[in-house]
C-alpha cells in the first residue's frame, strides 16, 4: 500500500482543494502502477504544519519574504565559491565560512 504524504502550511488550500490534490495525487500512482485496481490501496496524507513549524536554513520561515532572503543568501554564497567543486569535501573547503548568530549566547 503506497502512502503519499504532502505537507503543506496551514491554510494553504482550502478543503475542497486538499480533496483534489489528493485526488490527482491519487491518478498519477494509478498511472504509475498501470492498474485501476490499484486505486483502493492508495493513500494520501496532506499534513497542515503551523508557520512556527517551518524553518529554511536554521531561521523560522515566514513565507515569501523569508525565502526571498533565503535564496538570496545562497546565491551569494554560491557566487563567493571558487571553481567548481564536485565533493562535499570540497564545497566544504571552498565555501565561504559564515558565522552562526544564536540569541542569548554571548
């Protein structure tokens, strides 16, 4: 039994679109598989997370604004990388070191 889980921000869609989603969701596994009688043993979860539960880069994401300043924060240190590494190890070495910032630590 395939279980597809979709997480979403809270109030994202209304229900009638939750309905939808997981209806189409629940076609392209049909597809996928090649038999309508798969259709019964598909299951959707669409999870709704509160804007508290989401964070992108270790700072509490806020919607458009957060991910404008997220993108553009990796693109800058995508630009400061030299070459082109093609290891973690040496993204790692050629990365730019950032300083992490946490409240209340001195």
């Amino acid at each position: 039994m395939p279980l597809v889980t979709v997480k979403l921000a809270a109030g994202a869609y209304t229900e009638k679109q939750k309905h939808d989603l997981a209806a189409r969701l629940t076609d392209v596994m049909v597809a996928f598989e090649g038999s309508e009688a798969f259709r019964e043993l598909v299951w959707v979860l669409i999870e709704e997370l509160h804007d508290d539960s989401w964070h992108i880069g270790g700072q509490p994401f806020f919607g458009p604004p957060s991910l404008m300043s997220t993108l553009s924060r990796t693109k800058a240190a995508y630009q400061a990388i030299e070459g082109t590494p093609t290891t973690r190890e040496d993204l790692a070495t050629q990365a730019p070191v950032r300083q992490r910032r946490h409240e209340g630590l001195g």
